[in-house]
C-alpha cells in the first residue's frame, strides 16, 4: 500500500469484519433498551429513574455509538483520506471496549451498582480513546488539501465532542460512585453530559454525514455553502458557551443560548427536510424516507425540549429523549445501516473477484420497508408511554422485535453473501 | 477561473441527474424512454472517465511521476463501474424493473463512494499540485465534458 494512496484505494478500507462487528452488536443494545422498557417500572416517568438512566445509555452508548464508531471507521478513509494505523486492532479492541463498557455502565445504573458504573465508564472511556488517538493519527497523516466541503472538518469537530462527553461521563460516574465532588450540581453536570453527547458528538455528526450523504445518494441540491461553512463550529462555539454559562450559574445567558442552539439544530433538520423534497430520485425507498422522518422527530424532539426550558415538568425533557434519540438517531441510523451494511457485503464479494447480487439482492426491499415501518410504531408507542406505564411496556416489547428485526435483516445480507460466494 | 475540483464536481452532479432521470423513467415502465436517458447517462459517465483518463490523470502523473498511486486506483474503479453500467443496459434490456432498481441502486452507491474519494483528495491534490497547468487543463476538461448532459 503505497503512501501515495490516501484513503483512496479499496484497500485502504478495513476488511469487512471491522465495521462489521459494530453493525451487529448495536441492535443488541437496542434490543436490551426494550427489555428495561418491558420489565421496568414506571422507567419513562422521569428521566431519573434507574430504568430510563439503563434505557438511555443502552441506546446512545450502546446502539448509537457502536454504529457511528463502526461507520467513522469506514468513512474517515473515503471522505478524509484517513488511513486507520492497525485497522483491525483498533476496530477488535475499540469494539470490546465499547461493549463492555456500554454492559457495566447500563447495567451498573439500572442495578444501582457504583462500581459497574464506574467500570463501565472507564472502560468506554478507553474504548472511546483508542478510537479517538487512532483516528487523530490517521488524520494527521492524511494529505493537506484545500477542499470545498466542510464534512471532513465537522466529522473531526463531532469526534471532539464525543471526547468532552466521554470525560464528562467518567467525571459523572466518579461523582455517583465515589463521592467525588463536582464544581456543579449533578444535575447540571448531567446536563452538559447529555447535551455534548447527542448535539456535540450525535448532532454535529449526522450533519456532517448528511453534508455528503443527502445530496450525493439521495440526489438533491447541495447543503448552501454558507450555512455548511458555519453551522458546525457555530454549534460547537454554542455548546462551549452555553456549557460556561450553566457552569457559571449566569441562567439568562444559558437560556439565550440554550434556546439558539434548539433553533441552531432546528434549521439543520429543516434544510434537509426542504432539500430531500427536491430529490431528483422519484421513487424515494423505505431509508429515503425513514431520514426524513428521523428529521422530522427531531424537530418534534426540539419542540419538546423548548417547552421544557420553559415548564420543568418531567414529561418534556422524556419526551424529547424519546423523539430525539430513538425517533431522530435511531430512524436515521437504521436507514444508513440498510445502504451501509449491502453496500460493504457488494464490496467485500466485487474485491474477492466474486460476481456479486446487487444491493436489493443482497437485501430486498420488503424486509427493510416493514422493519422501519416497526420503527415509527415503537416510536409512536414510546411517546404514548411518557404518559401511560402501561404502554411504555408496549413500547419496550415492541422496540424489543424492532431491533430483533434489525439484527436479522443484517444476517440476512451476511447469509447472502456467503451464499454467493459458495455458488 | 474554476478549480479542477469545481468543474469535475459539477460534472459529477450533471452525471447524477442523467441517472436520476433513467431511474425515474425506468421505475415509471418507460422503457423506451429509459433507453435513451440510460444512453445518455452512458455517453455522460464516459465522457467524464474519458476526460480523466485521457487528460486529468495523465497530467497529474506528469506533474507529481505517481503513475501508480492515486489515478491507478481510480482507473481501476472505473472499470468497475463500466461493468455496473452493462449490467444496468441488460436489465434494461430484459424489462426487469426490480434487477433494474437493484443495478441502479449499486451502481450509484459505487459511484458516489468514487465521487467522495476524488472531490476530497484527489481533486483537491490536482489543484495542489498541477500549478500554472492547472487554468489551461480546465479549458480543455471543459470542452471534453461540455455538452454530454440532457437534464
């Protein structure tokens, strides 16, 4: 492999096993968030409750976050000419990290275990940080060049802020295991921790993907330049500030800014909704447009956290939980596993000189169009359950066979591709 | 004057909407018209490669002697993507919608990862490093690519 290849060669990509593994382990923290849903109690009536802390971490540093470490694996060589050092190493150690940390930490709060949470923070924290170093060595040995999209940047801005969540939520854990004391109120703490997490890191990097994803796959116009050029060092400035201001205690200008970055993140999912309808493609498939309602719960989502900084009742703050990180997150990365995951199984078979099926081959429409079908069910159950227990039980049952589904619809494409490369 | 990356990455976009007016029309059942706009499509996706082929690599291999590097994987991606291209033109052939989605879908998910890779490396590298041959290389890609494009 020559140095003279940056990122662009197959080969620069990792063997299908690395991004893989992520693909297959993150439906089963989905799976295990519905199980806390089911057997719970009372888990979506705040978001204090062991059972919603579990659920929480279960899907964001369970699910979310093995997906987006595992497609940051894939996509950093492509779109920043990233070559991974030791590619399968970080993906083997990374991934283990990352499994057994998600474990300890879900398990540890839901059980009101310190040292599993402890444990499990540290151990993400390590599996975070292995990503992390290998990614900032790759990229410094990538090739300087001037180019005219802001994706590459923003992918190293998200990545950023996946680092300052990370030690927020080991400085948490220490907090609630050991005692040891912040320089804020835990609540506020948790605060900074939740907000880095889906808009520093979950936010800035969907938008980042979307910056390349939206307008080259789904065939729109492109992002404006001028908003691109902006939008994710202003949401990260306007984390920084926010995070100071709530530090501080200066409430009126942590309100102010509290509200710019709703708005701020507001108009990414807007300008994706508005271009998507400009799509050349005229038969818009089950991904197309489970995106573009993951938009639109995001916008429900933010609708729900402006009523909460205005009304504190618990309901607000669960409710845009459950419509950002399940309905936004959740919709959006289902649909990008469904091109990913075929996509990597073509690539895999075409590079070992195998006539492989095409995409819908390898993964028909069907299965795909009635698993996201599920996904907008659980995520209407979910939103019903902030209110009823009964049907939040409903909904885990149901989030349950959603990722069940999810995990077999991705065994389905592992089955056809040995099948074509047997015949 | 544009940069090699804005002219190529326009081109790029054009050659979408080539495709993106085949699928519709294929999707529809129009195969006829589907014909003539996958022909297009064909002549658009060539003159591009053509143009790449026959200029742009060539010039960057002189100006930097990398014969094997970056445009060696590129051409090799190119063959890849003509095959996908066939097999596209034979589903077409045959009527099937459904082998016809599942061509298209492949071959435009194999096309923009080619895409990503040379808007944000190897573009930008051809500007970095072609200097004062760049304005004159521009012109010419120009004329290869001009008037290839229906939609």
């Amino acid at each position: 492999m020559s140095s003279a290849n940056p990122g662009l060669a197959y080969e620069d990509t990792p063997p299908l096993s690395a991004p893989l593994r992520f693909f297959l382990t993150a439906p089963l923290f989905g799976l295990c968030a519905g199980l806390v849903l089911l057997l719970g109690d009372g888990v979506l009536s705040s978001r204090w409750t062991p059972g919603a802390l579990a659920a929480v971490h279960l899907f964001a540093a369970g699910f979310m976050l093995q997906v987006m470490i595992g497609a940051l694996q894939q996509i950093l060589p492509v779109v920043a000419g990233v070559r991974f050092p030791a590619a399968l190493g970080v993906a083997g150690s990374s991934h283990a990290l990352l499994t057994l940390g998600a474990m300890g930490l879900a398990g540890g709060l839901a059980f009101g275990r310190p040292d599993a949470i402890i444990g499990g923070a540290v151990l993400l924290l390590g599996g975070i940080g292995i990503f992390l170093v290998a990614a900032l060595a790759g990229l410094i040995r990538s090739p300087s060049v001037k180019i005219a999209s802001h994706a590459p940047r923003d992918l190293r801005l998200a990545m950023a802020g996946l680092a300052v969540t990370a030690v927020l939520g080991v400085a948490l854990a220490l907090a609630i295991g050991r005692g040891v004391v912040l320089p804020l109120p835990l609540p506020q703490a948790v605060d900074l921790h939740a907000t880095w997490g889906w808009l520093g890191w979950g936010g800035i990097l969907l938008a980042a993907t979307s910056w390349v994803v939206v307008p080259m796959f789904q065939i729109t116009p492109g992002y404006p330049a001028r908003f691109t050029r902006w939008w994710g060092p202003g949401v990260l400035a306007g984390l920084v500030s926010w995070s100071l201001a709530r530090a501080l205690g200066a409430d009126g200008a942590s309100s102010v800014l509290g509200v710019t970055l709703v708005l701020g993140f507001a108009a990414f999912a807007l300008l994706t909704l508005r271009l998507q309808s400009r799509t050349r493609r005229s038969t818009p498939d089950a991904p197309f447009r489970a995106f573009r309602m993951a938009m639109l719960a995001i916008l429900a989502g933010l609708a729900a956290l402006s009523c909460n900084l205005a009304d504190d009742a618990e309901h607000w703050s669960v409710l845009a939980g459950v419509l950002i990180l399940h309905g936004g997150f959740g919709g959006a990365i289902s649909a990008m596993l469904y091109k990913i995951v075929p996509f990597l199984a073509w690539l895999h078979l075409t590079q070992a000189g195998i006539r492989a099926p095409n995409m819908k081959k390898l993964l028909p429409d069907t299965p795909v169009r009635r698993q996201l079908a599920l996904h907008l069910a659980v995520l209407a159950a979910l939103v019903l359950g902030v209110f009823a227990d009964s049907i939040a039980r409903i909904a885990g049952l149901l989030m349950i066979t959603e990722f069940g589904w999810l995990l077999l619809n991705m065994l389905r494409v592992l089955h056809n591709l040995k099948r074509a490369r047997h015949t | 004057m544009s940069t090699i990356a804005d002219l190529m990455t326009h081109d790029h976009r054009a050659c979408d909407h080539d495709f993106a007016h085949a699928e519709t029309l294929a999707a529809q059942g129009d195969w006829a018209g589907a014909a003539e706009a996958l022909d297009a499509f064909s002549r658009a996706l060539n003159a591009h490669f053509n143009a790449e082929e026959q200029q742009l690599f060539p010039a960057f291999e002189a100006a930097t002697g990398m014969t094997q590097g970056p445009t060696q994987v590129m051409r090799g991606e190119h063959v890849d993507m003509r095959a996908g291209l066939e097999r596209l033109r034979a589903a077409l052939e045959a009527h099937d919608a459904d082998d016809f989605a599942g061509e298209a879908e492949t071959l435009l998910i194999m096309m923009q990862q080619h895409n990503m890779k040379e808007e944000n490396i190897l573009y930008p590298m051809c500007d970095a490093r072609l200097g004062h041959a760049r304005d004159e290389l521009c012109t010419q890609l120009s004329h290869s690519l001009a008037a290839e494009h229906t939609s």
